[in-house]
C-alpha cells in the first residue's frame, strides 16, 4: 500500500475516549501505533472524563462544520470531529497506509470488520450486561450466567470459524492476512478483540486454540502481537490495563468450563 498519508499531514490526530480501559478506543490506538504516528490520547489527560462527557453533554450541539457525537470513541482531525469506531476506521485507515481508498475492498473490509466487532466486543460486553448497560453486573449476574453461557459454546466458536473461512479463502492471499495478501486494519480489529476476549474467557479461549480449528486465526493473533511497533507498544505504559470496561473478567462466567 501506499505511504502513510499521516506521515505527510501536519496535523495531529485527537482521540477522544474514556480513561482506564481500554474499550473501543484501543482499537484506535493500535492503528495509529503500526503505522507510527503521532496522536493525542486523551484519556492520558487529567481532565479526560469531562472532556469526553463535555462532546455527550445534550448541550453541546456540534458547530457549523460538524453535528454533535453521541459517544466515544471520538477523533478530532483539524476541523472534524467524528465518532462510531467502523466510522473512524474507515477514515484513518487509508490515511495511515492499512487500506485502499477506493475500491471494493474498502467494502469488504469494513464488512469483515463490522462483523469481528459484533462478535468479539458487543456480544462480550453483553455477557456481563445482558438485560441493560445502566445497571450494575451484580444486579444481571444470573442472567450473565446463561448469556455467558451461550456466547462461550455457540457465538464465539461461530465467530472464529468465520474469521478462518476468511483465512481459508482465496481472497485472504498468502501471508495469513486476513485480506488481500497484506496486513490491513482489520488484522489489528481482530487481534484486539481477540485478546479483550481472551482476558475475559481465557479457559474458553484456550479450549479454542487447543481444539486446533482456527489455527489460522491464533497465528495471525500471535502474528500481530510480535510486530516491532505494536510489541513496544504493547510492552509500554501507553497501553492501558484492562478493567470494567468492554472485556472484563468474572471468574464466575466460566465456572462450568472444563
């Protein structure tokens, strides 16, 4: 693909996102650390809190160049501010050399991309918030049981048999890239889903791997996770911790995993 069209932009880019977890905006940040550019991140910032809630305020009404955001992950790249993560990564991928700008594959892509996030970060979250978000897990804890349940033994073992039917196909190419024969953006949506996933059921992932049906899918994890860039961005303190956000981790959730 082509250079990087972030390493000719003057402009920085501003992602606007909750602090202490990880969450979608970390899908983000992986994009921006493969490519090697720099960012503003501020859920590092002491006021990252009210600064994300001040683009959520019902006041706050956008401007003459954008309508206002419902939540983050937001980006702030001169004068546009945009939210929705599939949204974002439609953006900055070809600026930052993970996509084409044109084409079917742009299509392609964010189907493929649309699909892992459905599966490896909505239905998580849903696990351990299955009946509604403002309520706290322990007051949906039974009912995080039986969504846990059902994630575990039929939706994730479906999703990663989809994501080795792509790796399996033609159009994937060589290398063990999901797409085109070259890393894109939507290798790094699956490795950080993929590890949120794995934090959260690391006994039902593990069963996964040690099964040997989507050996595909593990090596590129394991791929991504040794690329120099995302290695030392991974082995710093830019990466943040995993907590209550997205992927979480309730031993409970797992009880009955052999």
């Amino acid at each position: 693909m082509a250079e990087p069209e972030a390493k000719r932009v003057k402009t920085e880019y501003e992602l606007i996102y909750w602090p202490g977890i990880p969450g979608r905006g970390e899908v983000v940040r992986l994009l921006f650390e493969e490519a090697g550019v720099g960012y503003i991140d501020t859920a590092k910032a002491a006021k990252a809190a009210p600064t994300t809630l001040s683009y959520m305020a019902a006041t706050n009404l956008g401007d003459d160049k954008n309508p206002p955001v419902f939540a983050p992950p937001i980006l702030k790249h001169g004068e546009l501010v945009i939210n929705q993560l599939p949204n974002i990564l439609l953006y900055l991928a070809p600026k930052l050399g993970l996509a084409p700008a044109s084409g079917d594959a742009v299509y392609h892509l964010n189907a493929i991309a649309l699909t892992i996030l459905d599966g490896l970060c909505v239905e998580v979250h849903e696990t351990h918030h299955p009946i509604a978000t403002d309520k706290y897990y322990e007051d949906q804890k039974e009912e995080a049981k039986l969504r846990a349940k059902a994630f575990r033994e039929q939706r994730l073992p479906r999703y990663l048999t989809y994501v080795q039917r792509l790796l399996d196909g033609e159009k994937s190419g060589e290398g063990g890239w999901l797409y085109g024969g070259e890393l894109t953006y939507v290798d790094l949506v699956l490795f950080q889903c993929l590890d949120g996933t794995q934090y959260a059921f690391p006994k039902t992932v593990e069963k996964l791997r040690k099964e040997g049906k989507h050996d595909g899918v593990f090596k590129l994890y394991d791929a991504i996770k040794e690329r120099p860039n995302i290695k030392a961005y991974l082995e710093s303190d830019r990466r943040i911790d995993y907590a209550d956000g997205i992927w979480r981790h309730y031993p409970e959730l797992e009880e009955d995993e052999e």
